[in-house]
C-alpha cells in the first residue's frame, strides 16, 4: 500500500478520527473528561465502513492523473485565480478587509447582513479553493506555490485559517500522489508542516492581540490546561485543543443522548427531515428553504467545534457516526458518476482534502466548498467536449 493512501478519501478520514480519539486519551484540560470504554467501542466500531469500502472497492478502481497530451489545463488556475481575487475585491469593498477592522473578527462576522458581499465572497472562496485544486494536479511547482501563496494571504486578510489550512491539504495530498518521496522530500514536507502550524498560532494569537483580549499562554488558557498540559508549548497546545476538543463534544453529544431524552429518540419523519437539512443539503438552501438545522451540543462554548458526525448523533445517538460515514461514501459515489473519468482524480483529491476535516465539522454542507465540487464536473465535461472536437480533427486530417 503506497503512503499516499492514508491521505486519500477513505483512510484519511479512518486516519485523522483515530488520531483525534488517541490525543483525547491525554487529559491536558479541566474541560474534559476521558471518554469511556464503551463509547470507544461504538466510536471505532461506528469507522469500520471507511475500511471495509477500501479493501472491497477503492484498492481495485484506478484513479490515477490524466496524461493524455490534449488535456491541457495548467493555464486554468490563472482563469480562476483572476476571478477570485476580482469577487474578493467586490467584497471588500461592500464591506471592509476584516484584517483592517477594529474588532479583529473574520469575514462571516461581518457578512451577515449584505446578501451581495456574502455572495461575493461565496465565489470567491470557490474560485480561490478550485485554482488551488487545478494548479496542484496540472501545473508547474511555481504556479502552485502562487496559488498556495494568494490563499495564504487571502486568509491573513480574511482572519481566517481555514482557507489557508484547505489549500495546504489540497496541495500536500497531491504531492504526495504524484512524486516519489525520499528521505530529503519528507524532511521538507515535515518542515513545511512546522511552518504551517506556526503560522496558524501566530494568525489565531493576532486575531486575539487586535480583539483586545490576548493573554499569555493564552491556548492554555481558553483550553483550561491542566498542569500535564503545560508540557506543550502555545503552538502545540493550539494542535491538541483544536483536534481532541471536537473529538470530546463528539463523545458529549454520545452522552447526552444516552442520558437525556433526545427530540430525536423515536426517529420519525420530522427528525429524518432535520437530518438531511442539516447534515446533506448545502446550507444556502437548508436556510432559503427555512428548514429546521440540529444544534449539537458543547462542554464548552467557545470550543465550539465537534467534528462532522455530531449532528448526526443529536439525532440517532450512537448510530449516528455509523449512518453519516455510510453517507459520506454514497456521496462519493454519487458524484463520481457524474464526473468525467478524465477529473476523477481531481475529485477524489478535493473530496479527500474537504473530508479530512471531518475532524472538525461538515464542510460538504458549506456552500463555498460544494461549489468547488461543481466547477470539476463541469470543467472535467467541458474539457472531454474540446478533446473529442480535438481528435475528430485529427482524424479528418488523417483522412484527407
């Protein structure tokens, strides 16, 4: 089995929940308590589809990067780019760099009441994610460095990590597919991740540093470190919080419904209803469409992640992981068949990228993400359109 496998869509997933739960066995908050046995029993046991899904199925299809020399798409991150950075201007403009605002917060702060700029901004985030995408797979190391570059700073302007943090996964998940790594290679992927890492602390401290309400040791502090917890610095802390807090609201939520009568005990068609707004269709629809969205619950308030599967749970209980993994692999096989076999890869690399952060919350539900999905299928068919008129070409000239 090639490496790059535990970084591709399902063992990713498999990958990054097992290592939440192991860095949920150190107790380095108050916040928190180590998760029973028995609640890890129906956590693992709930993951075992993503593994049964590789061995049967994903190990036996070939996806693999495209080399026929008529799909040329290394020029169209710069389409993508220079639309993205023109909607993100638009936005601005309506209302503000959130870099520059005084109360220091992100962009979704201030969107909320111009429909325009929100707009704006949707696409923007799209186009930004989808050049990063098509750069990574297509075109040149300095083609992807400037895409990874722009999104950095998008997100620094923005006062948002996630774009940033999306694009590096993006990119990283693709390197490691198409190079052979050896010994020099993972050294600086290692250091790059470092740097990655760093560059989030220092973004999350500044964020807070022109709120007005840094401290030092602040991550120890919002995490209520335990002494253990001490042994981490800042920048390490902020790793551990960010991924074992949404792991222990998960195993909270589990609780809850085994300890309190949850609305959903009796399933019936309202609570399946609920389900699907909140956990299958794209937020911008769930809200136009007024649809009633399940609010997890949380140890904590301003921890207030809890990986994609929470909802789910509020709804079936302990079922609930086990039935959002079988969605997530019907949803990959659902876009699959509409997807040109010329861009299955790219789709499977996005989609591997946006399910990693399972760990944190449901991306797939967020419009600016779903949207990406969008642009490959219709890239991969428009694309297929140009190579058939391409050949036929060809082959007339052949035949005169």
């Amino acid at each position: 089995m090639k490496l790059s496998q535990f970084l591709l869509f399902p063992l990713n997933v498999l990958f990054i929940m097992l290592f939440g739960l192991v860095l949920a066995l150190f107790k380095f908050s108050d916040f928190y308590e180590i998760p029973d046995s028995w609640n890890i029993v129906i956590y693992i046991m709930s993951l075992t589809p993503l593994m049964i899904y590789y061995q049967f199925y994903i190990r036996r299809k070939n996806f693999y990067i495209a080399i026929d020399e008529n799909i040329k798409l290394s020029k169209l991150y710069k389409l993508l780019l220079t639309l993205s950075v023109g909607f993100f201007s638009l936005s601005f403009f309506k209302v503000g760099i959130p870099i520059f605002s005084p109360s220091g917060r992100d962009i979704d702060t201030i969107l909320i009441d111009d429909k325009f700029a929100s707009i704006c901004n949707i696409l923007a985030y799209s186009l930004m994610i989808a050049a990063v995408t098509f750069a990574a797979t297509f075109s040149s190391k300095k083609s992807i460095l400037l895409c990874f570059c722009l999104s950095v700073l998008f997100s620094i302007l923005l006062l948002s990590r996630q774009l940033a943090m999306v694009s590096f996964v993006i990119v990283l998940i693709t390197y490691f597919c198409k190079n052979t790594l050896n010994i020099s290679k993972v050294i600086y992927i290692l250091s790059f991740m470092v740097f990655i890492g760093f560059f989030f602390s220092f973004l999350g401290n500044y964020r807070q540093q022109i709120h007005g309400d840094y401290v030092a040791d602040y991550a120890h502090l919002i995490g209520n470190s335990t002494r253990e917890g001490f042994i981490l610095n800042d920048t390490l802390y902020w790793l551990w919080l960010y991924i074992a807090s949404p792991i222990y609201n998960l195993f909270y939520n589990l609780d809850v419904f085994k300890y309190v009568n949850s609305p959903c005990f009796n399933v019936d068609f309202e609570c399946v209803g609920s389900f699907l707004s909140s956990e299958v269709l794209p937020l911008t629809i769930s809200k136009a469409l007024n649809l009633t969205l399940i609010e997890e619950k949380l140890v904590v308030g301003h921890l207030n992640v809890s990986t994609a599967y929470a909802k789910a749970v509020v709804i079936f209980g302990s079922y609930g992981i086990f039935l959002h993994v079988i969605l997530q692999i019907i949803f990959f096989q659902f876009i699959n068949l509409f997807c040109h076999p010329s861009m299955k890869f790219v789709l499977r690399i996005y989609y591997s990228a946006i399910i990693f952060f399972s760990i944190f919350s449901n991306l797939f539900i967020a419009p600016h993400f779903f949207f990406v999905m969008i642009i490959i299928l219709i890239v991969g068919w428009l694309n297929s359109g140009r190579i058939n008129n391409l050949r036929r070409n060809k082959e007339s000239r052949l035949v005169k």
